[in-house]
C-alpha cells in the first residue's frame, strides 16, 4: 500500500480535522501506526542531535510540535476500538498494543531527552516562562522521572519488557470483558417473563434478539456495572436472578474468555514495576502523581465514609425486607437481584413516586436538544448544530457543530448513543482531535453510552439514570471543548486522573434545576410537563437508597485498592477469596450489595485507566458537591457564572496545578461536609 493511498498518512481535509472515517479502512491502520511512530522517533532524534544546551525553543516546543500524526492516527483508531471493536479491529489492537507500549517507553524513557528536560528543570527560575510554559518544564520532568527515565539502560530494559506485556494483558482483559458479556446475554421466550418492561424496553430487547439471529423472543443484554436497570421493574423473581447471576458470573467461569488468570497477572507485573521505580506498590506509584499523594490519604477517605455507608443499608435492608414481609404470599430473604424491584416499591410508598414511570418524560432527543445542549446555552452561550454532512466512525454516531457566544467556531461534538455488540461496556468521552494553539488544531469529542435502541419508529425513552449518565458524559465533552491551551501535552481533560471527574460530576447538577427540568421533561405524546409535585417527590428522594448507592461504589473503589496495594511479593491464588477478604476488611461485604465491579468485569482498573484510581469519582465528589453549594449561593444557571466557571477551571484544561485552579474558582479549598450530606452520611 502506499502513503498516498493510506488517508491516515496526511491531515485529514474535512472541517475540525475530523478524521475521514468514510475512507479509512481496517487494514489502514496498522501500517499508518508503523510510519507514524517512525516519524515521531525522528522528531526526536531532531531534538537530541541539538548541541547547544537545552532551551524551551529548542526543546520543550518541538517536543510538543512532536508526534502530531501518531496524535493524529491514535485519537482515530482508539475511538473505533472502544465503540465497534469488530473482530478485525480487535485483533490489529492485539497486535498494536506491545508496539504502541514499546514506542511510547523509547519517547519518555530516552536518556538524551530527559537529560534536557532535566537541565531545563533545574533552571526553570531562570528561564523567565509564562505560567503555562513552566508548569510544562514541571510537567514532563515528573512525568518522566516518574516513568522510570532516570534509571539505568538495564532496568529501563526490564521496565519496557514490563510494559509491552502489561498492555498485551489489559487488552486482553478487554476483549475477554466484551466476548463473555455478550455470550451471556439472556435469552427470555416470552414476554410474560419480563413482565414489567415497558413497550419500549421489550422492543429493544425484541430488537437485540432479531440482531442475534433469534426468530422471536427478548434478548437481555448487560451493562458494565453488576446488576441490571432492568432489575428494578421486573416482577418476575426468577427473571430478576438470571439477569443477575449472568452479570456476575462474566469473565469468572473457567472458559476461553476467564479474566482470573490475566488479571492476577497484571497485578503481579504492576507490582513488579512499582518496586522497581522504588514505590511499595502500584497504589503507592500512582498516587505519588496524582493530587490524593498517597494510598494512605485514599484509604483514609474511604474509611472514613464506609461505615456510616455500611450502617445506611443495613437501615434500607430492614425497610426492604418489612416490604417483602407485609407484601409477598410465601416471604423470603431478600437477596441482590431483589434489592432494585424492592427499592421501588419502598420509594412510592414513602415519597409516592415511580421512578420507572417518568420515562415518557425522557424522550432521548428531547433530553439532549432541549436539556443537555440548552443548560449548556444557558451557562455558557454555546450553541449546537448538526452536520449530517459529515460521516463519523459509525453510521449511528452524530455529528454536532458547537460555537461560541459569538457564533465563532469551537468544535465539533459527536454522540453515540446506543448498544452495540462490538462497543465495550458503559459510558466514556474521549477526544478525536484534541485542542492546541501551537498544533493549530482544535477540538473533536465523542460521548459514548450504551443505551438499548428500541424497534424502528419507537421512541428512545431514558431512564432517569441514562439521563444522569448522559449529563455527566457532557460534562467531560465540555472539558474536552473548553480547554483552552498552547501545547497538546495540557489539551481538554488531560489533568489528574482524580480531578478529571469533577467537571463531569457538576454537569449532573443542572438534571433537575427547575428551568432546565421544564425545558426538557415533557411527556413525548402530549408535551406535558412533569407534574410539579411530582418533581418536588423526586427532589426529596436526593438522598433515599443512598447508603446502597455509597456502599457498592465504594466495595469497587476500596476493592482496586486492595489489589493495587499488594507488593511484589505477595502472591494471590484465589480471585474471589482476595475480593471477600477485601471487602469485608472495610465491613462492605454485604450479600445484597454487590461490588459495582467484581474483578474479573472491573474494566476500569484492568483495562481502562483507572488502576489503583477508582477513589477518583468520591475525591472528585468533594469538590463537586462543594462547587454545587457555590452555584446555589450566586444564582446557579447564568451566564456570569458558567463564564467564571469555564475560564479559570475548564478552559485551563491541564496547564495548571488542578487544587490551584479549584481554589481561583472557588476562592478556597473545597470542604467535605455538602459531599456527607449528599450521600447521607452526616455532616
């Protein structure tokens, strides 16, 4: 093949640099990666070949001026493997995966470059930077030290070697994740055995089934997380277990797809690496660069809020069970798979509301023109059109043009919305093109989520946690938009990995504010609002199921921290022997409430990039329950404070200390005490 045939090899002509998704071709990428790594060592090279000392032009500038076609190739093909992994993709992501880790260790572990990056940093009071060039200097010293590029050419040999068969093994993770959760979708014959469904859910699943080749029936398919939305409207017990039991027995059950022997394995190697960089642990390597410092200060929080948490449920296990006492012919015991049908039923007798009867009021599109794109108008002037003219990487993933309050460009916002077999599990931003002023590049994003499509002329009708999700997805996509930088190493939501949730976390905030809610929640046949009182009943249920809500997420998070926090001599033989001690070591082991992520389907920390890093959404929290509270005290949805908001904390993206742009926002450090009222923990 030649460059000139390879559409990956030269800047894509179409508007935003938006990849030309209708030429590229599965076996385009491969070969582009090859050129392109090729290219970026070279650029390199150019930079160390220089014999006069370091300065910030001739160093730090064409290092970030470096890899742009990698950039270029990576954001596009990434993009296609967490969203349509086909058979042919995945296997030139197997394939990709040791070179792409061998390719960026020869970058930041490369003895020259670091040795002017280490010159320049000892200098940098002398090198008169403005603020965003400095904390750069900053930056990628740590970022390299921290990687391992001041060891010596033997263990940087070893480390490498590490390193391409970590990514082997994440990727298979991966793979195995997505092949055992859709083998184990559940197939029901009739629709008796869902009874409960709304039509538009038993049409998806009608749909799902149809796509698998099944003559009739519903077939079920499972989302990342244990359990199942569905769980809280199935009155079918048997149903109800078979959803769950299926979701979490994904990747644990001695086949061709088991994640145990691969996840032992990564989390041997990532000990080995810490050890070997001269930390105690991973948990200990990756928070030393994350702004928690410490596994310590990690596990202190979540001490902290577990017990109130763990004394939370027991309290909503008693209500569950009294319920199921006083209501079932033949009582029994309630278990997991109960937990979300019995929730509801205590939810409408306290409160008098149905959560699963307010779909009708969540009409997909009406959600998304009129409530996610209009708060965002609203705070911060942005205005939103589609391009049906230009082609993403899958036909049902749209393309919308977003400008600025005076009409000028920004960028380009894509969504994907629905399931798909080949899309991993869950729901992710990622950026396409990220923005930089000295690349000339501006942004391109993408929101994933997998929300199940119904039959052809139904409409799409969200669960109130399908809105939620796809708010806080947003609230990445605006980070990624926003982010205003010179070098691409600060674009969009590059920033600490427990900060990175934070902006997503406030989005959620404008769900139920009064004018966005009427804006948006209109029923879909008649267009009448939700009733007042009944979004007053929902208002008051902020806090109901809350210790469930804290006490499965933080089993997950506690749970990656006790794999992560293992040394390198320690050994683990049995996955679910590990994961009980763990969590019954933070008193989070009870029965009815499954871990969020059992290991072997806890993608985030063995496949994504949250390792050692699931703490990030409750250490985010409390400044996002903080900046809530700031909001409320000065006016909440307007336009002065989206724009104090967007140019001193999302439009900084990660050029500067993540706590310091907190504090010129906010005017001080955030308190914990809105997070322990939002959660129900005291305060």
């Amino acid at each position: 093949m030649t460059d000139a045939a390879n559409p990956l090899l030269v800047p894509s002509a179409l508007p935003y640099s938006l990849p030309d998704y209708a030429s590229i071709r599965p076996e385009h990428y491969l070969p582009a990666f090859l050129v392109a790594f090729d290219e970026h060592l070279n650029e390199i090279a150019a930079i160390t070949r220089v014999r006069s000392m370091p300065t910030f032009e001739n160093t730090m500038v064409p290092l970030e001026q470096s890899g742009a076609m990698l950039d270029r190739i990576t954001h596009a093909f990434y993009t296609v493997s967490a969203a349509d992994a086909t058979a042919e993709i995945q296997q030139i992501d197997e394939d990709l995966a040791p070179r792409m880790a061998a390719h960026e260790d020869a970058i930041r572990l490369d003895a020259e470059l670091y040795w002017r990056v280490k010159t320049l940093h000892e200098q940098i009071d002398q090198l008169e930077l403005d603020a965003e060039g400095r904390y750069l200097v900053i930056r990628h010293f740590r970022e390299m030290t921290h990687a391992g590029a001041a060891l010596d050419d033997t263990a940087k040999s070893t480390l490498t070697a590490v390193n391409q068969k970590l990514s082997t093994l994440t990727t298979t993770f991966e793979k195995n994740l997505l092949a055992d959760t859709n083998d184990l979708a559940v197939f029901f014959e009739t629709a008796e055995e869902l009874d409960g469904l709304a039509d538009g859910e038993l049409s998806a699943a009608a749909r799902a089934a149809a796509d698998r080749g099944h003559e009739s029936g519903f077939l079920i398919t499972l989302p990342l997380f244990t359990g199942h939305p569905y769980l809280s409207s199935l009155t079918n017990r048997e149903s109800r277990r078979k959803i769950m039991q299926a979701s979490r027995s994904r990747a644990f059950r001695g086949n061709a797809n088991d994640n145990r022997g691969v996840l032992t394995e990564i989390i041997a190697l990532r000990a080995e690496r810490a050890a070997q960089l001269g930390y105690d642990s991973h948990a200990a390597y990756v928070t030393a660069d994350e702004t928690a410092g410490t596994p310590e200060a990690v596990s202190d929080l979540l001490h902290q809020l577990a017990p109130a948490a763990a004394s939370n449920v027991r309290a909503e296990q008693a209500a569950l069970q009294t319920i199921i006492d006083e209501t079932e012919t033949e009582p029994f015991a309630l278990e997991a798979h109960d937990w979300a049908f019995y929730t509801e039923k205590v939810r409408a007798a306290k409160y008098d509301i149905d959560i699963a009867a307010l779909r009708p009021w969540f009409e997909g599109e009406r959600v998304l023109q009129d409530g996610v794109f209009y708060a965002a108008t609203q705070l911060y002037g942005v205005t939103f059109r589609e391009r049906d003219d230009l082609v993403s990487y899958h036909p049902g993933a749209r393309v919308f043009e977003v400008f600025n309050p005076d009409g000028s460009a920004l960028g380009l916002y894509v969504l994907d919305l629905y399931t798909r077999d080949t899309k991993r599990g869950g729901a992710w931003m990622n950026p396409i093109v990220s923005q930089s002023a000295l690349r000339g590049t501006a942004p391109v994003v993408v929101n994933n989520l997998n929300v199940a499509q119904p039959g052809d002329g139904q409409p799409t009708l969200l669960t109130l946690d399908e809105v939620t999700t796809l708010f806080h997805e947003f609230g990445h996509a605006l980070h990624g938009l926003f982010a205003t930088v010179n070098y691409p190493h600060f674009a969009g939501t590059n920033v600490f990995r427990d900060f990175v949730e934070f902006p997503s976390q406030v989005n959620e905030m404008w769900i139920l504010w009064a004018e966005v809610l009427d804006n948006y929640a209109r029923h879909y046949e008649t267009d009448e609002p939700l009733d007042a009182a009944i979004v007053e009943r929902l208002r008051a249920t902020e806090t109901f199921n809350q210790g469930h809500d804290t006490s499965e997420y933080l089993a997950a998070a506690w749970l990656d921290q006790a794999w992560h926090r293992l040394r390198a001599s320690d050994s683990v033989t049995d996955v679910a022997e590990f994961e009980a001690a763990a969590l019954a070591e933070i008193g989070l082991d009870n029965p009815a409430v499954p871990t969020r992520y059992s290991s072997t389907y806890f993608a985030h920390v063995f496949s994504g990039g949250y390792s050692a890093g699931y703490y990030s959404y409750i250490w985010s929290e409390v400044l996002d329950a903080d900046t809530v509270e700031w909001f409320r005290e000065n006016g909440g949805l307007t336009r002065g404070n989206g724009d104090r908001f967007r140019a001193r904390l999302l439009g900084a993206g990660g050029s500067k200390d993540p706590l310091e742009a907190y504090r010129d926002f906010r005017g001080r450090d955030a308190e914990i005490a809105p997070l322990l009222t939002r959660r129900g923990l005291g305060g």
